[in-house]
C-alpha cells in the first residue's frame, strides 16, 4: 500500500491529519495484513496512539493502551515547569499522582534527575507506569491508591494530572476519546472534584517548601485558584490556562 492509498483510506477518521498518521503508520507496519487491520480500527475511531502501541513524550518512548489515558503535548507543560524547578533540588522526592502511564514521573525521574513514585487508582494504569519505567531505565516505588489515600511519605513535588472533564465536555468528547478510561476523564458535574479533594489532602503529604503541580483544564484557572487561593496559573504554547502552580510555604 503506498502512502498516498493510505492517506484516502484514512482521510475519513483523520482528516488533515491523515497525512501524519499514514507516515507513523508505514514506519510502523509489520506486514501489509497489520496495515489494513489498523487503517480499519482507525475508521472505527480508534486512537492512533493505541493502534501503534507506543507514543513519545519529553522525548521519551511511553507504552500506551486502554487501560490509561494517551500522554499529550498539554501535559508538557506541568513537566517542564517541574523540571525548572528540579534544577536545583538534585534526587528530590517526586509523586506521579493520577499516574496513568507513568509519563510524568518517568520524564522527572530520566531527565531531572528525581527519586520517582507513582500513584494510581487503576491497575491497569499502573501496570502501564511499571512497564514504562522498566522501558526508560527508571526506578521507583508504585501504589494503588484513590488519589492520595493510600500513599505513604513525604515528598518535595507533587505532579498531578487528574480528571477533570465535566458531565457536558463528557457527553460532547470527540469519538478518539471514548476509547480512553473514563476513570481517567471525569472529575465530576463541573470537572472540578479532584481539585477539592486535593485542596484538603495535598499539603500533608509535602515537604515545606515543597510544591503541588497540577494540570487543569483551560477553563478552569479561576475556579482552581478559588480553592488553592496562594496557585499560580501558568499556559500553554497556545496561551491557555493549563498548570497551576502551589507551593508549601
């Protein structure tokens, strides 16, 4: 099948995209067998990501499937915030909580230099952070744990990347999404319950002068900062709120 072919069968599903997807689609192809079975779980509003098993993020190689959500250039941004802020704190304690794939305390941990820890509520997901870890070289310690109920210690950076799309954005989301967790998407009517639930756990579980980092989503800068009064709300490349930013004084 050649690139072009590949393009109008997938326009469909991808769109302008398709060009983009015929390329990561080809570089990966077993055999012409595994092409069209793809081209057709792809028509079917399948992900690319899960359709190619693998995706990058900070530069990294992540496994990626069902059971957690697919990293994205959003998150990057909680990332590279922390990793400014690891700069000068070598070895310090980092908690991927809400880990899914393990996508950002694997980055902190490979490119900060932090002693990573990974929380997730799924098994499934943490499942997917072992195996990612293993995959980048990174050690770390790995718990079960609704947000922080069952997470032991103390730790420098908390990084976190909730659910936190509410019942319309849910009902209205894109097919792709459907296929990812929706343990992983929703946080409740108004997008906002793991943000309360944090607000009263989160500094119990942070060294003084240590930090919260939490990805939100681009509308919710005002209604985080009325539940962490001292956040900062940082943006994106695209000039959307998306990070806020709570240190422990």
């Amino acid at each position: 099948m050649t690139r072009r072919e590949l393009c109008d069968l997938l326009a469909p599903a991808a769109g302008e995209e398709s060009e983009i997807e015929a390329k990561f689609l080809l570089e990966s192809s077993r055999d012409e067998a595994w092409l069209r079975q793809a081209v057709q779980r792809r028509l079917a509003g399948e992900p690319l990501q899960y359709i190619l098993g693998e995706w990058e993020f900070m530069g990294l190689p992540f496994i990626v499937g069902p059971g957690a959500l697919i990293p994205r250039q959003d998150t990057e941004t909680l990332c590279e915030a922390a990793l400014k802020w690891l700069k000068s704190r070598p070895g310090a304690r980092v908690l991927d909580l809400c880990c899914g794939t393990g996508c950002i305390g694997v980055s902190l941990s490979k490119l900060g230099g932090a002693q990573a820890a990974f929380a997730d509520i799924s098994p499934e997901a943490l499942s997917l952070a072992r195996r990612n870890a293993q995959k980048n070289g990174v050690d770390g310690a790995f718990y079960e744990s609704d947000l922080l109920e069952r997470v032991p210690g103390v730790y420098d950076l908390i990084a976190c990347n909730p659910p936190y799309l509410t019942a319309a954005e849910m009902e209205s989301c894109q097919r792709e999404l459907t296929f990812e967790p929706a343990l992983a998407l929703y946080g409740g009517e108004d997008g906002l319950d793991f943000y309360r639930r944090l607000a009263a756990e989160w500094a119990a579980h942070v060294a003084p002068g240590g930090l919260l980092l939490m990805e939100i989503g681009c509308t919710q800068g005002t209604a985080v900062r009325e539940l962490f009064p001292d956040a900062k709300i940082m943006k994106d490349i695209r000039g959307l709120d998306r990070v806020a930013w709570v240190e422990k004084v």
